[in-house]
C-alpha cells in the first residue's frame, strides 16, 4: 500500500507541476482544475488502496441532499478573497463542486450560521422546533442528539456505518476508541456518526522561563515541592524586576490554569473517574482535590499567586507573563504563539515543556475528553443515508489523500471547515502529525513524507513569522509539549473521562449549579477565605445536598450498563 | 329638540373619524400591525414556562406539562434568596440614585453662567453612557484594580491599605451600583437640564420682584417645574425593579462574589448555558413580567393620585 501512496504522490507531484506552470492559481481554472483532479482519483485511489471503489461511485442520476452547516468569522473573512478569485461561496463552495463533480450528489445549503457565542446550536434548535429538518446535518450538542433521536427524528446508523462507510473514514471515526459514537447511543442504538478532531488539546502542559532557571542554576521540577522551591526562587531573585514577582498564572476560572497542577496531585475536579470499587466518582470530591488545594492557599499566602486573579480571565491573567512578572504557568502547546509575543519583545526570554511535576515524583496521569466538531446525523424520511458516506470518503481523500494540493482542501486558511460535514480527522491527530514531523526531520527535511496538516505545519516550521513558536511546539527539539504528549501515550497515561452518557433530567437540573457551587468552594479555600478541611467538607456536603450524591448513582448506573455492553 | 340636536353631533364627534383624521389613523395601522406581530403573537410562547420544553418535539407538539415546576426549580435553587436579595437592593439602589444625582447635577449644571462650561461638562458626563459595559466594565477593572488600579494608589498614598472592589464582598455591590450611576448619570442629566430649559424664564423674572434668592427660585419654580418629568422618569424605572443590569455583572463579577453579586439574570444565564433550558428562562421571564406590571401600575397610581400626571 505504502508504494502504491508513494507512486501516486509521485504522480500527483509532477501533475502540480505541470498544472502550476500552465494554471494562475488565482484564476477560476485553477478551481475547476482542483476539482477535476479530484473527481478523476477519488474512486481509483479507494479502489487500489481498499478495494472499496464501489463506496464512492457516482450515482447514474443526480441526488439531491439538504444539509445546513456552521463556519467561523475567520473562514468568511477569507472566503471573500476566495470568492475574488475563483466565485467560491460559502453556499457553493470546493466541495460541494467536488461532490456534484465526483459522486452526482447535489448539496443544497439550507442554511449556514456563524458559530460564534454557540450560534448554530441556537439556529438549529429554532430549526428543529419548527419542524425544518434537513436531510442529514451535524449535531453538536450530546442532548440534542439525543433527543432528536428520543423524537424519532433522525435514523439510526449502526447499519449505514457498516455497509457504507470506508474503512479509512471508520479507522478515524473509532480512533477515540469509539467513546463518541457511545455518546451518541440512545436505547442500544447509535444515531450520530462522529466527527472527531484532536483529543489532546485538553492535555495540560507546564511551560518554564527557561532564562530565568539558567541564571538561577536550577533543574527542571520533578516534584511539587521543586516546583515550589523554583517559585520562591524566581520571586526572591525578583526577576520580575520589582516586588512584583509572581510564582505562576492562575485566573478565575481555575481549571485550565491549574489542571496539571491538580492532576501532580492524582485529583481530577473535572471528570468522572475510576475509583477503587471499579465505579465512577466524580473528581472533585475525592481526597486528592484537598492536598492540591492546600498546596494553591500555600503559594497564595506566600504570595505566589497574584491576589487579583479570582476577577481575571485566563487572558488578563496572562498578563504577568508577558510583563515578565511570572516564569510558570500551565497552558496548552498553544500558549507557544503568547510566548513568541514575549519573545518578539525580549529576545533573551526562552521557555521551556517538561513532564509534569507531581507530588511523589511519579509521572503525572491526564484525563481527556472526547473532542468533536460534532455528529453527523441522517433524518429519519431521507431515502440515500449512504450520502452522508459518500461525502464523508470524498472530503477525508480530499484532506489528507495527499492528493495534489492537499493543502488546498484541507488546512488552506481553514478550508476544512468547509466540508459538509466539518472536518473530521484522527482523535489523535495533533501527536500523528507531530510524528509525520519528526519523519520529515529524520529524512533531513524531505517534504515528500509529510500529509495532510503536517504539510502546512512544516511550512510554518521553516518560513513565515511565527517559525520560534511553532519551533517551541513541533519541532524536534527535546522540550517540547508534543514530548511530553508522546511520552504520556506511549506509556498509556492518558485517560477518558468515565461518564460519556447524556445527563437525565435531573442532572441537567443540577449540574451546572454544582460545579458553580465547586468553583466557588474551591476559589474560597485557596484564598483562605475558609480553612481546607472546613471549606471541604462544606463542599462535599453542599455536593450531597444538591443531589451530586443521587447523580452519582445515576451516572453508575450508565456505567455499569456501558461497561456489561462492551463485555 | 336643540339639545337631542347637539348631544348627537357631540356623540357623532367623539365617536366618528373625521375625514381629516383619517389618514392620520390610517398611519397606524403598521404600528399596530408589527405591536401584533412581535409583542402579541409571541406571547402564545409563554407555554413553554410551563412544559418541559424539548425543541427536537416542536412548538407545539407533545411537550411534557409540568405545571408550576420550573418556578418551583428556580426558587428551589440553593441560592434564590441571596439572588433575590442582591437583584432587589441593585436594582433598588440604581432606581432612587439614578433618580436624585442627575437631578441634583442638572440643577446644579444650570446655575453655571459660562454656557460653554455647561455644554463641556454635559458632553463629558454623557461620554460613558455610549461605551458598552464590556469596555466601560475593563475600564473600570483596571481603574479598580488593588495593586495598580489609580484608585487604590491614590488611597495607597494616603496610608489605605488597598482596597479589592471587585472581589470583596463587603464591596462589590456599592461597586455596581456607582459605577452604574458613573455610566447613567450624565444621560438622566441632559433629559433634565431640557426639561428645565422649557420653564417660562418669565417665571424667575417675576420670583426675583417677589425677592426670591436662587435657592428659593430653584425651589420654588425650577423643581415644580420639572415635576412631571421627574414623574415620568420615576415611572418608567420602577419597572426595572427586577432588572438589576445583566450586562455590567456579566461582565464584573466571579465566583467569589456571588454572595452579594449574583442576580437572577445572571443566575439563569448560567443555568442555560450548559443546556438549552428553555423552560425555566420562560418562568424567570414571566416572573419578572408581573413583577415589573405590579410596580409600574402602582407607581402610575400613585403618580395619578398624587401628581395629577397621566398618559391615557
């Protein structure tokens, strides 16, 4: 299979270059060429790869479908210069001439919405109310699924899956190890099709000033008290340059500021966990919760934290670390593109990805949770379900088939959100690329290895403006987040969050005030408004009294059942 | 026989439409047309308060009635007392202060001789009342702020320890409601500054002859003067006795101020924003619907009664 790849790379290679040469790339034929090329490979390269050709044969007569879909204001700024160029609309754009061209399925757009401050889940609610469903269309929002499905609305795809669905786009669709299509179970049957995106991007990683510990002489942390002891070491050298020196980042809504923190504790106030009994216990209430907490009120008394940050969102909070006032912060790999900011302004700050810091000095387990741009589902009157296959082989060869201009389809200023059905690429599609880099890097650069995203990453690698932060992300250096992130996947320390099921009534009832209630309970002790022990066992009675005690059971309930169907 | 005469043609006038007045009436017709549309129509919504109301079923279709247990829910909240309390005494504040302070500025504003000062400082004042409460609410923040904020290095620099506005609870609720006034006022004094503008200046001419001094005019004949606007004014915002400004709180407040800062509002947002609960945001409506009709109809009483103003 790897030579067939190669050959048709080859092949598509010299086919660029002949059409690069004859085709002005902002020119409607280019359009049409892309297109054409696409419709031409799309069945051989199913056909050799997975004998599955007949999966994306074209009907005889047209097929028409209505979907509606979403986009973001960055897709629709670009989409004027493309409309320019080539006449793409957000209506008829690529893709939708890709699936006329290739497949005969016609793609009617009833409507599209901006997605921002969760409009399309809004727009499509309003939709569905008024009885305007379209043929098939993505689903974002676990509760809707569900009860579209409880409404017999939509179909569900068990069989469709099986019979239409290539095996490239299942390999993609189960990479989470099928947690969303558990999600998107009601009464033993599944109704949604995932659309799965990188799991990862809830993996916390600790970022340090690594100036900062070059002038000091100091070690990465492996242990929470190391970590403590660089705090006070940067805050007495006043690195900060003044008084104001702080230890770390932290902000109002706690969690992403300090989820490793917790997690260097084995506590996890975010999740459903395994405890020992085999059962599900929400996270938040266990003992671990209480030792982080009293090790958060030990930086904020010694002065560590900024006192302001209960009033301060992540990005205000962020401001210590550009003003040089902070050294540590936990973040995602994205913070690379704020620490570049620094960087442009004081070139002689450097930082640093390492391990998580934990209690024992024991490396530090995460949990994730499943990512999704949603589910694809099927109305329940639609005669072709197999559409939504179709479609879905045509956009996954599109992206990452290394057809030609692969970058065209895919990662091109986000033309994947373009596809019908958003883009839906490996759960762990962050670390694959990221390997597909280090591939490319072993080679000594050579960029035929690189697919789909890897090839805009590499390019982001080796030109542009940002090359330092995407160096501090997905380069091949040793202290890198995508080091760690691998470290913790090849040595299977990574988790799911436990409960996947939709909340019943009376946890949709509760639930948003008890993890309010926590927040607060939990912002309370670190700032010593109460003591731990007090504060926290005031918590875990409020928890009980609001009925965490009863969602308990009934999440065990769903567990017990998930786990005796999988048996 | 004259007098059936004339009791007809008064009876005639007061119920026909002249033919001069038709067109008049004629002009709205769309008025009341989209009043219909988009006021009356969706009133048939307010069922949802009281179904448990899932959107994939439909508007209208076989949604679950649950009688009054989405009020039941939202006063069964943990915090519905506090919440009330807070939505109340903001509410309340904003209410009398945005009453008394542009009334006092307007009057004190007239008194400036420089006309020129005058419209500076109006124009100055009314500044705030155009930024949104996402800017004006950074602005303050950073103004507020314990270790940098001007505020507190200016207390800093008399020998106050600083003071954390935003995040104290002994603080947060007069925060609200200053910086409120600090972003209203200047609007409430340019409505008033008009109304003082169309006083008879014949008026103060004649109470200076009477040997008025400018207190006594300013008494006497500006403050009776501005009466029924000061009615209207005090009418209109008794309905907002539950509206306490989401959009200032949203934007000011954290967990750690809930206690004093939490409003009904702001406590439904966060119950929806998780799931789509469109049935107990339709009870809070309602709820704060009858609220605000008891206290406008009151005050419009009182206003009748007492002040002799009326509208119908």
């Amino acid at each position: 299979m790897k030579r067939i790849l190669t050959l048709a790379l080859a092949l598509c290679l010299s086919l660029i270059l002949v059409t690069a040469l004859a085709v002005d790339q902002h020119d409607k034929d280019y359009f049409d060429t892309q297109v054409q090329l696409l419709a031409d490979n799309l069945q051989k390269f199913y056909e050799e790869n997975y004998g599955e050709g007949d999966l994306v044969a074209p009907y005889d007569e047209p097929v028409e479908v209505t979907i509606v879909n979403y986009y973001n204001t960055n897709l629709e700024t670009n989409m004027a210069t493309w409309t320019d160029w080539w006449g793409e609309t957000l209506e008829n754009n690529r893709y939708v001439a890709a699936a006329e061209k290739a497949l005969n399925i016609k793609i009617k757009y009833l409507w599209l919405k901006n997605d921002a401050d969760k409009g399309y889940e809004k727009q499509l609610r309003l939709a569905i109310t008024a009885g305007e469903i379209p043929d098939m269309f993505i689903v974002t929002n676990q509760n809707d699924l569900v009860q579209l499905a409880e409404s017999g609305l939509i179909m569900p795809v068990d069989d469709v899956v099986d019979k239409y669905f290539t095996t490239w786009d299942k390999e993609i669709q189960s990479s989470d190890g099928g947690k969303l299509y558990e999600m998107a179970m009601y009464d033993g049957q599944c109704y949604g099709i995932p659309c799965n995106i990188s799991d990862t991007d809830t993996f916390s990683y600790i970022w340090l000033r690594k100036d900062w510990m070059e002038k000091l002489n100091l070690e990465a942390p492996k242990t929470m008290d190391d970590l403590r002891n660089i705090m006070l070491a940067f805050k007495e050298a006043k690195l900060g340059g003044s008084e104001n020196t702080y230890g770390m980042v932290i902000d109002k809504d706690l969690y992403y500021s300090t989820r490793g923190l917790f997690a260097g504790f084995g506590a996890y106030p975010e999740f459903w966990v395994e405890d020992e009994n085999g059962g599900l216990v929400w996270g938040g209430t266990q003992e671990n919760v209480k030792k982080a907490l009293t090790y958060l009120n030990g930086l904020y008394n010694d002065g560590l934290l900024d006192k302001e940050f209960i009033t301060q969102s992540n990005t205000d909070a962020k401001a210590l670390m550009f003003n040089s006032q902070a050294g540590i912060l936990y973040a995602g790999h994205w913070l690379a593109h704020d620490l570049q900011k620094l960087h442009d302004n004081d070139p002689e700050s450097d930082w640093i990805c390492v391990a998580l810091p934990s209690e024992t000095g024991a490396p530090v387990e995460q949990y994730l949770t499943p990512v999704k741009r949603g589910w694809i589902v099927i109305n329940e009157s639609y005669e072709h379900p197999e559409v939504a296959a179709k479609i879905r082989a045509l956009c996954t060869f599109a992206a990452q088939g290394g057809i030609c201009d692969g970058t065209w389809w895919f990662s091109n200023d986000q033309a994947q959100a373009l596809e019908p059905f958003q883009a839906s690429v490996s759960s762990w599609d962050n670390y694959n690329t990221y390997l597909n880099l280090l591939e490319c890097y072993d080679k000594g650069g050579d960029t035929s290895v690189l697919r789909a995203k890897a090839i805009t990453y590499w390019n982001n690698l080796t030109s542009g403006s940002s090359i330092w932060a995407w160096e501090h992300m997905f380069g091949n250096g040793e202290t890198t987040p995508m080091v760690v992130l691998r470290d913790a996947i090849e040595n299977e320390r990574i988790h799911y969050d436990g409960f996947l099921g939709a909340q019943n009534e009376f946890m949709q009832d509760r639930w948003s005030v008890i993890k309010d209630e926590q927040l607060t309970a939990f912002t309370k002790i670190i700032i010593g408004e109460v003591g731990v022990e007090e504060g926290f066992a005031d918590w875990l009675k409020t928890f009980d009294s609001m009925g965490g005690t009863q969602i308990t059971r009934d999440v065990n309930e769903w567990y017990a059942q998930s786990q005796a169907m999988k048996e | 026989m004259t007098q059936k005469n004339t009791a007809t043609h008064s009876h005639k006038r007061r119920r026909g439409i002249s033919r001069a007045e038709l067109p008049l009436h004629l002009m709205l017709i769309p008025g009341i047309v989209i009043i219909f549309i988009f006021h009356y129509i969706p009133l048939g919504g307010l069922v949802i308060a009281f179904q448990r109301f899932i959107p994939a079923k439909g508007l209208f279709g076989n949604q679950k009635w649950v009688g009054l247990q989405n009020f039941e829910y939202i006063f069964s909240m943990p915090n519905t007392m506090n919440v009330l309390t807070n939505t109340v005494v903001i509410a309340g504040a904003k209410i009398v202060l945005n009453l008394i302070i542009p009334i006092t500025v307007a009057l004190m504003l007239n008194e400036l001789q420089s006309s020129k000062l005058k419209r500076t400082v109006q124009t100055v004042i009314y500044f705030p009342h155009f930024l949104s409460w996402i800017i004006f609410g950074s602005i303050i923040m950073d103004l507020l702020s314990p270790q940098n904020g001007i505020v507190n290095k200016l207390l800093g620099a008399l020998g106050t320890d600083p003071i954390f506005f935003l995040g104290d609870n002994r603080y947060f609720r007069q925060t609200i409601i200053w910086t409120d006034i600090w972003k209203n006022f200047g609007y409430g004094t340019v409505v008033y500054m008009a109304s003082i503008t169309s006083i008879d200046p014949t008026l103060y001419e004649a109470a200076a002859i009477d040997g008025a001094n400018r207190c006594q005019q300013t008494r006497h004949v500006t403050l009776p003067g501005m009466r029924m606007i000061i009615v209207l004014m005090m009418v209109l915002s008794l309905g907002n006795v539950l509206n306490a400004g989401f959009d200032q709180i949203y934007n000011m407040y954290s967990p750690i101020v809930y206690e004093t800062g939490d409003i009904i509002d702001t406590m439904v947002y966060r119950l929806g924003m998780e799931n789509a609960k469109y049935s107990p945001a339709a009870a809070v409506g309602i709820f704060k619907s009858v609220v605000s009709m008891v206290f406008i109809s009151a005050s419009y009483y009182v206003a009748d009664r007492f002040f002799d103003y009326r509208l119908f």
